[in-house]
C-alpha cells in the first residue's frame, strides 16, 4: 500500500469537446501542505471537483486513505474523510454563525455515530459547546448571533473554514482561501490555517494565486498549466524551476 493519504492517476476530464484535465497526477502525504497553482482556467477548480467527488473524471483512478474512491458520490468522500471549501463560501445566510456551526457539528458528530445527517430541533449542549468552541478558535465569536448575511468577506470565509474543519477531515481542500480578502484578512486567514496545520492531523490541499500564501503555506507545490500538472515539488525546487517561471511565475 502507498504511503499517500490521497494519490490520482490518469485524471482526465473533459466538458463537452473541451478536455479540462489531462493525464494528471497528484499524490498528498499525510501532514503536507499541497498547493495547486497555475494560470486562470488551468483546470484547478476541476481537479478539485474531481478530487471532492462533485464531479467525475472520464479516466484515471482516486485512492484515499487506501480505499479507492473513483466511483464514489461527494457526500461519501465526506464521511472518508475528505472536507473541502469553496471559492465563494457555500453557507447558510439566513442562519446566524452559531447556528451554522451547529449544523456542522451535528452533520459530523450523526456521521460518526453511522446516522442519517438529519438534524435535531434541538441541539444538545454537547453540540453547542463543540459549535461555541469551533467559533472561538475561528475568531467568530464576537459575531456568533449575528445575521451571517451580514458578516465580511472575510468573516465569511473563515466560518465556511470553520465548517469544514468541524466535520474532522483528515484531507481539507480549500479552493482559493483568501480570493478577494483585504490584504489583513488575508493575514490573519493565513496565520489561521497555518496554526490549524501545526495542530496537525489532517493534510491541505489548496488552490491560490496570492505567492505570499502559496509560499508562505506551502511544503509541495503543483503547478497546472492548460490541464496539465507541468512540474511538482518542494516550493525551492517551483520557484528555481524554469518552464513554471515562463509559464506562471514570471508573469507575477
Ligand atoms: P481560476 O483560477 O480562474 O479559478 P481554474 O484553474 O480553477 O481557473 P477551472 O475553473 O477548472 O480553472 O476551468 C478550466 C477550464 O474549464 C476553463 O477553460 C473553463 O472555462 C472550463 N470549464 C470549467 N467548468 C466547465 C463546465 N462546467 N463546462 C464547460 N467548461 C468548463
């Protein structure tokens, strides 16, 4: 068995006549930091919609954790373990921050008992106190009962982060986590995600085109170009590496 907690082979993945993803191969330890990254319309939403299981690829094969998932649904690479966020947050505006987390927590805490992710009208303080906790560590606090509507970009951002992470991933994948933010948002996002990676016990893969993030995060980069992964290394070996130069970097 390999030592990867997730390895794709082969993707390829067309829409149409159009072949977004070809021959890609991608492999995340256990505890790294893998940082997708690549021209606009490279492919890298796609490659996480493939990875996710939103979206199925036309060739290759998905390993997790050493079960292979090519076939299977979204919603059950979720329970394998894999979480993942979204370039606009995908949260509940109507609901308040604290209630979002609650229907996190529970959504996770009914799949490790093996139910039905329904959930409860009343949530028990067990459920709360996780909710509350999550908030805090997340810096959400002060806008719990607030209307989530409401909140910043940025705070926006990181409850949909906190979600994720309350569903206890082993692999998180964050598609462009700081789009859009105030350069100190962006700060405090990264600082976030990194104190989340020194906790350790999950891996990361994330998509970003801000190089203070990407290299700031970082323990392997892939770089995507046209569809295809062009080079795939420490982030010293992508920075000193020619083609990602001419075709990524150098534009920057
Ligand atoms: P960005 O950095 O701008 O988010 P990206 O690297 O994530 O770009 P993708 O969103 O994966 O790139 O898109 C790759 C290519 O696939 C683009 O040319 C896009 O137009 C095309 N594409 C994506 N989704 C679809 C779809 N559902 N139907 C047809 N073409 C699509």
């Amino acid at each position: 068995m390999s030592n990867f907690l997730l390895e794709a082979r082969g993707i390829d993945k067309s829409y149409g006549r159009i072949q977004v993803l070809k021959n890609v191969d991608i492999s995340i330890a256990p505890g790294e930091a893998h940082v997708v990254i690549g021209p606009n319309g490279a492919g890298k939403t796609t490659l996480f919609k493939v990875l996710s299981g939103e979206v199925f690829p036309n060739n290759g094969s998905i390993t997790f954790a050493g079960k292979d998932v090519t076939a299977d649904p979204g919603w059950q690479r979720v329970r394998s373990g894999i979480g993942r966020t979204f370039q606009s947050a995908r949260i509940f505006s109507e609901l308040t921050p604290f209630e979002n987390m609650v229907v996190a927590v529970e959504a996770h805490e009914r799949v490790v008992k093996g139910k039905r992710p329904l959930f409860a009208l009343r949530p028990t303080k067990a459920v709360r106190d996780t909710a509350a906790e999550i908030l805090e560590d997340f810096a959400l606090t002060k806008v719990a009962k607030a209307e989530t509507k409401s909140l910043s970009h940025g705070d926006k951002k990181r409850l949909e982060l906190a979600m994720a992470v309350a569903g206890r991933p082993q692999l998180l994948m964050l598609d462009e986590p700081t789009a859009g933010m105030a350069p100190g948002d962006r700060q405090k996002c990264v600082e976030l995600i990194d104190r989340l990676l020194k906790k350790g016990g999950f891996s990361l893969l994330l998509t970003e085109h801000d190089m203070a993030v990407v290299f700031g995060l970082a323990t392997r980069i892939s770089v995507l170009n046209y569809g295809q992964v062009i080079a795939s290394g420490t982030p010293e070996e992508i920075r000193s590496n020619a083609r990602v130069r001419e075709v990524y970097l150098g534009h920057d």
